[in-house]
C-alpha cells in the first residue's frame, strides 16, 4: 500500500474535541469528502478515524472525528497526519499530477542545467514549491506551478521546468 499525505492535524479547536485541521486538496473542503481518515501518529502508527463532521472555518478546516470527545483527546493527535491509500484517489486530470507520484523524479530546466531530483514539496502563501536535491547537496525550490512545468514524462521520471538556475 501507498499512502499520500491529503493533511495534517492542528491545535484543538473548543472543549469538545473538535481539531484544526491543515488540508492539502485542492480545494481545501475535498478532505472533508473522505469519511474515514487514516491518521499517522508521531509513533508511526496508524489508526481509523470516523469523521463525524467537518466544515470550514476562519479560512482552515476544523473536523471532529469520532471517538474523540475532549480538547485532552484532540490535543494528543496534534501533528497526525491524514493519509489515503493512494489507490484510492481517483485518476488525475490532464496535466495534473499527485505530489507523491512526483517525488525522486529527475529535473532540469530549459537551458539543461540538471536541478536534482525532487525531494519534497512545501505550501507557501504563494503556491505549491517543488524543491530538489542536487546531486552535490544543493537545494532547489522550483514553483509548481503550470507556467514553470514545461513537461512531465512519468515513464522517463522525469520534469522539464522553466526556471533559471540561479533563482532554483
């Protein structure tokens, strides 16, 4: 199995164990369409979470899950993180691509300059960044965004970007 990081768990939210909840579907409310959440406890450890009801606020997500009752019992799952089988995810769209299937994939941009491979990727106020390890240690932080993705080749593993070196 395959698991794909759609968010983690925040601060409690209120007395009755309601929790902040950090979303990475696009939009936002798409985690809320998953009634079972797989959650990824610092330990490693995974356990089922029933959710029984989640809605936006203050520009997050708040969720409360079944089985938990208090602010004591949302504050230990701080910092868990919901993941999906990624069997599970329905097929991406035309040009659009999961994270996770992403990552180890080769990069270099249109002058040739090799970027590295794609290590991770990280949520800014303005957009999603790529950012790659270069083979000489060196970190890249590329937009992912469509105007800086030329090409995508899943079956060579590799990106094409439009994005100058010296700014990666």
């Amino acid at each position: 199995m395959t698991w794909i990081e759609l968010g983690r768990l925040g601060a409690p939210y209120g007395l009755k164990g309601w929790i902040h909840v950090e979303s990475h579907t696009d939009p936002p409310q798409g985690l809320l369409e998953y009634r079972e959440w797989v959650l990824r406890l610092a330990s490693g450890e995974r356990v089922r979470r029933r959710l029984v009801e989640g809605r936006a606020h203050a520009g997050r997500l708040i969720a409360q899950l079944e089985g938990v009752k208090d602010r004591e019992e949302a504050a230990a799952l701080t910092g868990a993180v919901v993941e999906v089988d990624r069997a599970a995810l329905p097929p991406p769209g035309e040009r659009e691509y999961y994270r996770a299937d992403l990552v180890g994939f080769s990069v270099r941009n249109l002058e040739g300059a090799e970027l590295g491979s794609v290590s991770h990727f990280v949520d800014t106020p303005s957009g999603a960044v790529m950012v790659t390890q270069a083979p000489g240690g060196g970190e890249h932080w590329v937009p992912a965004a469509p105007k800086h993705l030329r090409r995508v080749d899943l079956a060579a593993r590799t990106i094409l970007v439009d994005w100058p070196a010296e700014l990666a």
